[in-house]
C-alpha cells in the first residue's frame, strides 16, 4: 500500500459493532490496507448534513455497511446519496453471510480484508 487513504465508513447504527470490527482490523500490522476512520462516532445535535458533508469531501471513499438495517437506516442512506452527489466513490459491503441485502446505485462486495484492501488501494 503506498498511501494511508481517508475512508469514511457509512453504517446503519444498528450495526456499528461491525463498523467497529472493520476499524479494530484496519489497526493490525497485518492488515493489507490502512485507512483514516471518518465515520461519525456520535449523532450531531445539529447541522450534521454540513459536518458529515465536509467529512466525505475530506475522503478518498465511502465504505457502506451493508445489512437489512440499511434499507431503513435514513443517515446511511443520507450519507451514500451525498457521496454519490459528491462523486466520492462508494463501495459496499455485505456484513453477513445469510444477509445480502441490494442497495439501490450500490456496488457490495463479499466481506474480505483483501476486498476491502484491495478497493482502498484503487482509489
């Protein structure tokens, strides 16, 4: 990996133990990709399009968390269709096995370190 890319991590609160095993794998030396974490940790009391807005712009790619709770999850969805408006690469993935859940304009890929590696080292 040449370059540590800003990643931000789009996720349905439901699942942020995922958006959390996704940050704990990107601190190993093992891991074949590294990231800047700019997923918003706690809701903003107000103006949080703005904030989130510069956070993505700040970004090389939106990495979505895709489960069932996205379909219903109306700050994920917010903050894939800023990306996309944006022209911030979005790239999903599917959290579990048994859940393959179809965002509408998103690509979702299998869960893997080497696929999630391997997009962040192509933008």
């Amino acid at each position: 990996m040449a370059d540590k890319k800003v990643i931000f991590v789009a996720f349905a609160i439901e699942d942020e133990r995922i958006r959390d095993m996704i940050k704990g794998q990107s601190l190993s030396n093992a891991t074949p990709f590294e990231y800047i974490d700019m997923s918003v940790k706690e809701a903003y009391e107000s103006d949080w399009k703005n904030k989130v807005k510069t956070r993505i712009l700040r970004s090389h790619g939106v990495l979505a968390i895709v489960t069932k709770s996205s379909l219903t999850s109306t700050g994920q969805k917010w903050e894939i269709q800023c990306a996309q408006e944006l022209g911030v690469p979005v790239k999903g993935i599917w959290a579990y096995k048994e859940d393959r859940t179809s965002l509408p304009g998103v690509s979702t890929m299998v869960w893997s370190w080497p696929n999630i590696g391997n997009w962040i080292d192509s933008l």
